[in-house]
C-alpha cells in the first residue's frame, strides 16, 4: 500500500513539474478547454431555468369539459368529484364555473352586454375546468384524458388546446439535442487538446523515457504522470468554466431582470445544481486521463 501510494505520488509530482516546465502552453490549453465547456454550462443553466418558467407561462395546461345543457343540475359537482378521484396523480386542480356565474362574467363584459340581452335565456352550459399537473409528455396525457372524459354521461364537448403544449415540448426537446450535440463537440476539443498536450509532453520526454524503460520502468509507471497530467487539465479546465459561466450570468441576469420587471415579473438563469456540477468536473477529468492514455499509447512506441 505504501508503495502504491508513493509511486502515485511521485507520478503527480511529476505531471505538476511537467505543467509548470511550460506554463504559457498549459495555461493556454486550459483556457481553451475552460472557453469550450463554458457554452454548454451556459446552455444547460439557460435550460434547467428555462423549463419551469415555460411550465408556469403555459399557465399550466387545462382541459375544460363543458356539459349538455340539459344536464341535471349537479352535475358538474359529481363530475368534479369524480376526476379528482380517479386522475388524482395527473391533475393539479379542478373547478366548476356554472353557466349562471359564466353568464354573469360575460355581461360584466361591455363587448357582450348588448348581445347578451337579446337572448331569450341563457345559452351557456356548465363546466368542468381541469388544471393537468406538469411533467414528460404532457401532449399525450392531456389528449388521453379528453378522450376518456368525452364518453362520460353529461359531457357535451372537451376542449384542448393541446397546440401549444406540442410546441413547447417541442422546443424543450429541440433545446436538449442540441445541448447534447453541444456537450458532445466540446467533448471532442478536450480529447483533442489533451492528447495534443500529452503528445506534445511524450515526444519532448522522448529520452527520458527511454532511459526509464532500460533502467526497468515498467508501462504502468511510464504513463502515470500523463493520466494525472491529462486529468488535472481537465478538472482545472472545468473549473475555470464554471467560474466564466457564473461570471457571464451576471450581464444576463442584470438584462433579464429589467425585461422581467416590465412585464411584472421575477425570472434569472442559475447555474446546474452543485452535484451536477461536481459529476462534470470528474467526468471531464476522467475524459483527460482517457485521452492521455491513448495518446501516451500512441507515442511512447520506441
């Protein structure tokens, strides 16, 4: 055990000695992986604040259910009822507007005062509105849901603007592929810079190297400080992202707020929470070592 840690305390010495023989190099090689995992920090805190606001923008999707209008008296009561029943896990909230106290909105209305006092009566039905509970494929339950409520007894029409929830899962999962895509690309420049990097380091250590490897080196002792070397830049790396990208939130958030102010509203991009943040750090850092492994592999062949 001590061994094991000795050997792996002498690689980090190693790669930390290598860094600071090039400092312009590596601080140039950080920064470029540190600009590259700033765009998708940015667009997943853009995302994560995005996602709830869309939901409450929607105004939470509704279903309104209107009956026949010889439907006996009470029963949208019972229709109520019976919804927050059996749907208990898919709504949120559900209220009945009587036609009397639905007519009695419209003629507060001047645009419908005259119209409405032409009319023997009122033509208006009950109805039933329901408030579905956010959540993944909101399009398909609430289409689901009016299909079952329409064979109901009492139930005339139910209405679903189910155009704007398509839309906005729409967007959302247009926003995540591409965040994807994004993550996927930057993944590739922090391959390419580290393997680079360690090549670069491999080829300029060529001699003492080889000097290792008479003297009885063995692989795993010759690769040692590159994986430290390729992990360390990816871990500092991400890192300094995360302190670009919260340093970029501020100007956004300072524009956000005055545009949120001037439609009576409170709305700021944050950053993933902090365990995500954490995975990342590792993750990249474990994508450094990968790649350092196999550029090590490559050109340490001699």
């Amino acid at each position: 055990m001590n061994s094991w840690i000795r050997h792996h305390r002498y690689a980090l010495l190693v790669a930390l000695r290598r860094l600071a023989a090039q400092p312009f190099s590596s601080l140039a090689n950080v920064l470029v992986i540190a600009l590259a995992l700033s765009l998708p920090i940015l667009g997943a805190a853009l995302l994560i604040s995005v996602q709830p606001v869309a939901r409450q923008v929607s105004v939470t999707p509704e279903l309104t259910l209107f009956l026949k209008r010889d439907a006996a008296a009470g029963l949208a009561e019972q229709i109520a009822t019976r919804i927050r029943k059996e749907h208990t896990g898919q709504i949120e909230a559900v209220r009945v507007i009587p036609k009397d106290r639905a007519l009695a909105d419209l003629r507060s209305n001047p645009a419908w005062e005259q119209a409405l006092k032409v009319l023997p009566g009122n033509p208006l039905p009950d109805a039933v509105v329901v408030t579905l509970a956010p959540g993944d494929d909101l399009a398909v339950r609430a289409n689901t849901l009016a299909q079952s409520w329409r064979k109901w007894t009492g139930v005339d029409l139910v209405q679903l603007d189910s155009a704007w929830v398509q839309r906005l899962e729409a967007l959302l999962r247009f926003a995540r592929i591409g965040l994807l895509l994004l993550a996927a690309s930057v993944a590739l420049v922090v391959l390419a810079t580290v393997f680079n990097t360690v090549r670069m380091q491999a080829l300029s250590q060529r001699e003492e190297i080889a000097v290792a490897r008479l003297v009885g080196a063995t692989e795993g002792f010759v690769r040692r400080p590159f994986l430290y070397l390729g992990a360390m830049t990816g871990s500092v790396a991400t890192l300094i992202a995360i302190v670009i990208a919260r340093l970029a939130l501020i100007p956004l958030n300072n524009a956000l707020a005055s545009l949120a102010r001037s439609y009576d509203s409170e709305f700021a991009l944050h950053l993933p929470p902090a365990t995500t943040l954490g995975v990342a750090v590792i993750g990249v850092a474990v994508l450094g070592a990968l790649s350092a492994r196999w550029s090590v592999s490559r050109n340490t062949r001699f």
